[in-house]
C-alpha cells in the first residue's frame, strides 16, 4: 500500500484531505509541522510527502528540502494557499516539489498527482 506523508498546520485542512486519502486507499499518516513530520518519516518513510509550503512555523518549504536531499526518490506535493508570498512556488519546485496545488484543493486532481508519481 502506498503510503502518503500530509503535512498542514490547518486541522481541518488536514483533516479533509486525509480523508479524502484514506478513501481513496493510501496509507496516510499526517502532522500538523515539519519537525513532527520528520519524526513520522524517520520512524515509518513514505512514499509520497504532500506538504503545505506556508504553514504558521514557517517549516512547509524546510521540510521538503530536507527530505528530497535525504531521500531523492520520494514523491513530493506542495500544496499552498492564495495568495502566496513571492518566490515560495519557484522555492519549491526548486527543492523537489513536483506538483504545486494551490488551496481551496482539488482533491481528485491531487489523488490523480499521487497515482502518476508512484507509477513513476
């Protein structure tokens, strides 16, 4: 089973998507921060990191430059709120991310990046 790592400091947020997740058959573990999410993922990696790129700690962008340099092969979403500051989205990319939503989310359209990026 695929195994999905949602990081987001919004409980409802986080919430919802891992519900939506779980529902549509991955494993989800969540955190509500970068450091918690480390934690999670040194104890049990996953395959996919879906991460907010602009929480409260300011970790979103942190953490996927830390996993990506310690596990290139893991799949990395950024999600991010709208407006966002500048040079966040280009930030991500540049540490790994290879989707970008933006939120209010679409959740299949983020179902549908997970699936692309476990098949390789």
């Amino acid at each position: 089973m695929v195994r999905v790592l949602l990081v987001d400091d919004d409980p409802v947020a986080r919430q919802c998507v891992k519900s939506s997740l779980l529902g549509a058959g991955y494993d989800v573990v969540s955190a509500s921060s970068g450091g918690v999410a480390l934690r999670h993922f040194q104890d049990s990696p996953a395959d996919v990191l879906v991460a907010n790129i602009y929480m409260a700690e300011g970790d979103g962008l942190k953490l996927i430059a830390e996993l990506n340099r310690l596990h290139s092969d893991l799949g990395i979403i950024a999600l991010s709120p709208s407006p966002v500051p500048e040079g966040y989205l280009s930030a991500a990319r540049a540490f790994g991310a290879s989707e970008i939503f933006m939120k209010p989310l679409d959740v299949a359209s983020l179902v549908s990046a997970i699936q692309a990026l476990v098949r390789g």
